[in-house]
C-alpha cells in the first residue's frame, strides 16, 4: 500500500528500463534509493506538522460538533473502502470486474485518500506480493516497523515498470487519474472540505477535522497493512512470509486485516474468508454481484484452503516436534505427522477431483441432451417438411400411400430420438451417482481424518506442559 505523491509521472513517455531491468525488477543503485523523494518528505512532513499545531488551537477555541464528527467519519468510511475495495482488490489484483459508474466512485474517494495514483499504489503493491520480506519489496517487513509503514515513502523509488501493470497501463482513464495525480487531489481534497464545511458550517473544523486528521486516520491505518500486518496476529494459512492476520486491523481497515490468509491467496476478492470474519469490503463487492454490478469475482476453493491448513499445521508440528527431539520418540512421531498430512491430502486433492467432475458433468449432460434433442427437433422437421413436398407433388390416388408411409417415418425418427435421449439420461445417471458415491465415501474419509488432524494438532501445539505425558517418551 503505497503513497507516491513524488513517484514520476511517466504516462506521457514510454519506461527507459531495457527488457532485462523490466523482467527482474532490478533494485535502484544504492546511491539513487538513498536519496530523499522531497515531494513525499515535504508533504507527509508538512501536513503532520500542520496538524500538530492546528489541532490543539482548534480544540482550545472550539467545541468539536457531532456534525463534524459524523462527517468526518463518513469520508474516513468512504476513502478507506475506496483503497480496499478499489485500489486494492479491483486494481492491484483484479478479484473482480465492476461497472465503470462504481470504479468512478472508487477513483474518486481513492484520490480523496491520498495515497497516489492507482498505478503507482498497484505497482509497488504487486511488487509487494511478488517479492515479499526481501531487499526488492518496496514495504519490506523484516526491515523494521518504521520502515515498512512510512520511511520507504521517503526514499526515491525506481520508476514504474509498466509490464507490472500491463492490463492497467492501457487504460485511459488510469493514465489520466495517473498524469494529473497532484492537481485531481488538491480538487477532490477541496470538495471533501468544502462538504463538510456546508455540513457544520464550521470552515477551519472542517480543515483541520475532515481534512487533516481524516487523511492523518486514513494514512496510518493503510499504513498499519504494511507494518503491523506483517508483525502482530497469527498465521494459520502460512508461515512462509511474514504477513499475520489480526482482527483489529480489519476493523481500522475494512477488511484488510485478515493479510496471512490474503498474502496466502492473493487472487481471491476476501480477505476475511470465514463468513464470520470482519470484512465489509467482501460483503460489499458480493453485494454488488448481487445486483449487476460487479461480476467475474473470484473465490478459492474450500478444499484447496483445507489443503494448506493442513501444509501449514504439518509444518508448525514438524518444527514442535524439532524441540521435543531429547524428550520424546521424534522419529515415530514425525513419521505419523507425515503419513496422517500425505493422506489427507490425497484424499482432498480426490475430492476435489470429484467434485469439480460432478460440476463439469452436471453442465456437460444437460447441454449435451439440449444439443441432441434440438437436432433431432431438426431433424424431424426436415423429414416432415420433405415428405408434405413429396406428397403435394404425387398425384391423389398417392396420397394415402404417401400419408402411410410420413407417418412410419416420423414414428421411426421419433423412436430413435427417444431411444437416444433415454439412454443418455440412463447413462448420465450411473456416472452421476457412481461420482457421488465416490465423493460420499471421500468426505466420511476426510472428516474422520481431519478429526484424527485436530487431535493431533491439539496435542502436539496446544496443550499445556504437563499433557505432553501422553506421548511415548524415547525408550
Ligand atoms: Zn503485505
Ligand atoms: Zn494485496
């Protein structure tokens, strides 16, 4: 999540980085990434400074109104989900498609917030993903605190690659939001101010309130993503980055918080991926589903989640049992953590199998037998059509003949068309419940298992000292 403000503005001319520099996203030289981004220094400096001493003469002078308060609120709401919803998980990773009149409302309040152009923020956020934790993320956690959640703003970063953000950069309207970054803030700042002065009547609240301790409260708590979120809560999805999930944090950020399991599946447009999860940016995006305006939007499968649960409980119990190698049979126990982990993930990958299987044949047998009867409808008519010309054509004393002889042929098309039809359905049906037998006995498999997992994973992560006596102690 980012904050560019100095970044270059590099929309108007093509990228000087040759094809080498573009494929490794080479680091700037150390001379060039010391040097300050003085627009970023002058302007976060600037308008904390700012803050600082407006803030306490406004308190001393004026008592703070629930208008201003509600207001102020409000654009905090609408320029967070904006970044969430817009810049991240429409823009950055393209979870979703929407229509242009919402991805306006999000350009919109994602400039009020301040947090620079929607090429930029994708740019070093995809770089983020990509890179995790090394020298070439731009918000590297392993680096500290301060500099992941505001001194990497500070520093000059290396130009915008465009091949990172090829299926944005051809987009005129973001080339646009891009080039004039700078001035569309200023302008939307100014309507968000003027707003909430019309709303209190209270002209310099509404600066040093709805302006400059919103874009403090937004700032910080986007920033909190990029330091907090990769130091303080839990890891249940993976442990091979440092991003945790932490409910506070989705609560400051509209859903952000839940980063392990996004930093895990970053394709998916939830980040809060348990329905009982803080994440109001996912309840907003399926809601607009729900009425048309968002579509394509994507989900990991239940069971490929499981599946990683699973990695990741393998390899927490794995390194548990590491520390408990003088005090218990590590090899017996190593062995079974592996052979209960192999198994149930075979039994999930069979599953999975199955059930997308079911899925695809469910649609491929209900288009097939729409296919079939439509031709043989066709097939039927021509005949028809065919025999009524023929019958026109012979003379009277035909006729009979001719009905006779229509009428056995539509009987014998219609018999074979019957025929077919039935034995497709006939055959449909065996592979279907064949398929669903199959997935039955797998679940009954898998739940026993993951109920054998927990137990496992209870004994060996979570019990308290004076329970490890239940496992074998090393002859
Ligand atoms: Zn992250
Ligand atoms: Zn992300």
């Amino acid at each position: 999540m980012s904050f560019p403000l100095g970044r270059d503005n590099c929309a108007a001319r093509p990228a000087r980085q040759n094809a080498l520099d573009l494929m490794s996203q080479a680091p700037a030289s150390p001379a060039r990434s010391r040097s300050l981004d003085w627009t970023n220094v002058l302007f976060l400096g600037g308008y904390h400074l700012l803050l600082v001493i407006l803030l306490p003469i406004y308190l001393i002078q004026a008592d703070v109104s629930a208008s201003l308060v509600w207001s102020t609120a409000g654009l905090w709401t609408l320029c967070l989900l904006a970044i969430t919803m817009g810049y991240h998980r429409l823009y950055a990773h393209v979870t979703y498609k929407t229509h242009p009149m919402i991805e306006a409302f999000l350009a919109f309040w994602g400039t009020v917030a301040t947090q620079g152009s929607i090429f930029s923020w994708s740019h070093d956020h995809r770089i983020h993903h990509r890179h995790v934790d090394t020298d070439l993320d731009p918000y590297s956690a392993p680096k500290g605190f301060w500099h992941s959640h505001v001194l990497w703003m500070l520093r000059k970063r290396p130009e915008i690659n465009p091949r990172i953000i090829q299926d944005l950069w051809k987009r005129p309207t973001l080339q646009f939001q891009h080039k004039h970054f700078g001035s569309l803030m200023v302008v939307a700042n100014t309507l968000a101010w003027a707003a909430v002065w019309a709303i209190t009547g209270d002209p310099f609240g509404a600066f040093v309130i709805g302006v400059l301790l919103r874009m403090f409260l937004v700032h910080h708590c986007t920033w909190f993503i990029n330091s907090l979120a990769h130091m303080w809560g839990s890891q249940p999805y993976s442990t091979e980055h440092t991003a945790v999930n932490n409910f506070i944090l989705s609560i400051l950020t509209f859903g952000e918080g839940y980063h392990n399991y996004h930093h895990t599946f970053a394709g998916d447009y939830r980040n809060g991926v348990r329905w009982w999860q803080f994440d109001p940016a996912k309840i907003a995006i399926w809601t607009l589903s729900k009425i048309g305006l968002a579509r394509d939007l994507k989900k990991v499968n239940q069971l490929t989640i499981k599946r990683r649960l699973v990695a990741a409980d393998r390899h927490l119990m794995m390194e548990r049992l590491e520390e408990l190698k003088h005090r218990i049979d590590v090899d017996s126990w190593s062995q079974r953590v592996e052979d209960a982990a192999a198994s149930l993930t075979e039994n999930l990958n069979g599953l999975k199998t199955a059930s997308d299987k079911l899925q695809r044949l469910k649609k491929e047998t209900f288009d097939n037998v729409r296919t079939a009867k439509a031709a043989k409808v066709g097939e039927m008519r021509a005949v028809r059509d065919e025999t009524i010309q023929q019958m026109r054509s012979v003379r009277d004393e035909k006729m009979a003949e001719m009905r006779t002889a229509r009428d056995e042929t539509i009987q014998q098309v219609r018999d074979a068309g019957q025929e077919t039809l039935q034995q497709m359905r006939q055959r449909r049906d065996e592979e279907l419940e064949l398929l669903q037998q199959r997935i039955d006995e797998l679940k009954a498999t898998v739940s026993d298992e993951m109920d054998a997992w927990k137990e496992m994973v209870h004994l060996l992560l979570e019990t308290p000292e004076s329970r490890l006596a239940m496992i074998p102690v090393t002859a």
